[in-house]
C-alpha cells in the first residue's frame, strides 16, 4: 500500500526544491536585488531536505523499533538503497552521456561516483551529487550509530549532538580566512551534519519522548518566524560567518519550521496537487535539473541569442519540470515497485526475495 503521505511535509519538499533549481537556473542573473542575492542562496535549499531526511528516516527507525522492537538491518539498508541507488545510477549515466554529447569534454568516466566518495575526492561534472553521497552516508551509518547509542542511557541525544556539534566546529576549527564558499566544508559529509542529526533528534522526541513533544512543537512555532527570517538573511552574511556558522543556523531554523507543522493541520497550499506533484518528483528533478538547464542553454540559448533572458529562464524551468517528471515516471516510480517486491516492509513474517537479494 502507498505511504499516507503528509501534506506539510509534501509543502516543505516542494520548498526544498524550488531554491535549489532558480540558482542552478541563474535566477540571479535574471532577478535583480534583493531577489537576486536570495536566488543565489539556493543552497539553503538542500539543508531543508537534511532535515527532512533526518525527520524522515529517523521516523522509519523509531517506528519499527517500537512495534519490532528491534531493527531488522539488511531489510533497513536495502529498503533504503533501493528508494535511492537505482535512480542515482540511471541519473549518473544519463548526466554523463549527455556531457559527451553536449561537450567536446573527452574525459574519462569517474568512477568515483559509484563509490559516492566524489564529495571528498571531487566534483568534475554532476556536482549536485555531493548531497546524494552525504545522504548514503547518513543512510549506511544511522542504524549503527544508533544501536550502540541505545546501549547508553541517554545515549540517543548525547551521540546526535555530539554529531551535530562536530560538525559546528569542524569548519569552525578548519575553514580558514576567505575560502571559498564551494569546499569542502560544503560537501563533505563530516562538516555537513547538522541537519540530518537534528531531524533525527526530533524524530527521536516525537516517537520516544512524546510527553516532550508539546514543549518542542511550542519552541518550534515560537522560533520558526525568527529562523526563517535567518535564513532571508543568508545572501549578506560576510563569506567566513557564511562558511563556519550559516549551515548550523539555517538547519536549526529549518528544524524549528519542521516540528512547528509536522503534525499541525494542513498550511494553505499544502494540500494542492501541484503541491504534491513538485514534491513527488522532487528527487528526480534534484537529479536532473543542472544537466536540464545545461541543455537548454546549449540546444535553445545559443541558437536563439536574441530571445531575452528572462524568456530563456522560463523555458529552462519548463525543461526541467519535463524532464523530472519523465524521470519519476519512467526510473523513480519502477524503482519504488522494485523495492516494495525485493524489501516490502517489515511484517512477522521474512521476505523470501530480500533474503534471496541481500
């Protein structure tokens, strides 16, 4: 059966996306001003899908620890990598074909992309992947870090701060004077756990520690104006407050939203299909959409150099709404059957496929 999905989270999703593709798009250089500075923050926008994710899988994990009580691993992991490895690897194929073909870039294919190291080792094309390799990382580590935290009486919220704090004063400590903002301090998964750990810290409070719940959902609703007013704020910060502090702020701004609305009644809009159908391909859009921009501007902008800018701007936006939504329909979604026939979820009785796939 479908999961019932939850309209807050769907409008967070289709919130999370919408940042990420203007400033892939060049929004900047089409806005100007004020929308122009904030176009060229989009980045804010996968730091609320962290949060999600942490949310989300954090979610998963406390649910079948209290009806199971305990995890089943490889049904956990494989559950996991086949919601998000098969269309990774369609994705990385297709990015890569299309460089051959739209570029004279010769290279080699890099197979460091199949390790999901390229966050550590580099980025020579595809370099949204980052948080793809953050997000596998954060998958495979999870249910151990958590298990042996269990172990520990109040081991669940020491181990997740220590993890966020880490990464807080890892670019603290390391980042030095006027890096650029694009570092590893960016990209790699150490230095960009905040808001995974948190998500899953507050999935923790709303699963585990329900009596705690009302006075972090009041919290939530009290600071979530003031974060998000924080996260407006993004495209003035001076570049080193930007590279050592603004990723904490921004996940702890997103974490405050997240617990205001995820169990509230539906926002306004929330509900809406279109709504719906951005957060449903929301993945497949994330994948896509820089190689989707990159076409258009070689295939249609430099054939068309007279056209004005902002027109070229919408039919990239155009572009890349048809392609993830053919990408859902035609990789994400026959993923999405293959995990449900190989990894169903967990019921009293095993898989004989998993057990035969794993």
């Amino acid at each position: 059966a479908p999961v019932r999905r939850i309209a807050n989270l769907d409008l967070l999703r289709a919130a999370a996306i919408v940042p990420v593709v203007l400033a892939n798009a060049g929004a900047e250089g089409v806005f100007t001003g004020t929308l122009g500075h904030l176009a060229d923050s989009g980045w804010v926008g996968v730091d609320l899908f962290f949060v999600l994710s942490g949310w989300l899988i954090g979610g998963l994990y406390w649910r079948e620890r209290e009806r199971h009580g305990s995890i089943d691993l490889k049904r956990f992991w494989a559950r996991r990598w086949l919601r998000t490895i098969p269309p990774y690897l369609v994705a990385l194929v297709a990015v890569y074909s299309a460089r051959a073909v739209l570029t004279s870039n010769a290279d080699p294919f890099d197979w460091r992309y199949l390790a999901f190291v390229q966050n550590y080792t580099g980025l020579p094309y595809w370099a949204v992947s980052w948080s793809l390799c953050v997000e596998e990382h954060f998958y495979l580590a999870l249910p151990l870090v958590l298990g042996l935290a269990l172990r520990l009486r109040g081991g669940v919220p020491v181990v997740l701060g220590l993890a966020a704090l880490g990464s807080f004063l890892a670019r603290v400590l390391t980042v030095p004077d006027g890096a650029s903002p694009w570092g590893l301090h960016y990209t790699a998964t150490h230095m960009r756990l905040e808001g995974l750990a948190l998500g899953v810290a507050a999935a923790w409070v709303y699963h585990c520690r329900p009596a705690l719940w009302p006075a972090l959902r009041r919290a939530g609703r009290v600071l979530a104006l003031p974060g998000l007013a924080f996260v407006a704020a993004v495209p003035w910060l001076p570049l080193d407050v930007l590279n050592r502090f603004a990723y904490t702020g921004v996940d702890l701004a997103f974490v405050a939203v997240l617990v205001a609305v995820a169990d509230r009644r539906p926002l306004p809009l929330a509900s809406s299909r279109a709504v719906r159908a951005v957060a449903l391909t929301s993945y497949s859009v994330y994948m896509t959409q820089a190689t989707s921009f990159d076409a258009y501007r070689r295939l249609v902008g430099e054939a068309l150099p007279g056209i004005p800018e902002p027109i070229h701007f919408a039919g990239g936006l155009v572009l890349v709404g048809v392609v993830g939504a053919v990408f859902y329909a035609t990789v994400e979604r026959p993923s999405l059957w293959l995990r449900r026939r190989l990894a169903p979820r967990r019921s009293g009785r095993p898989s004989p496929a998993l057990v035969a796939a794993v």
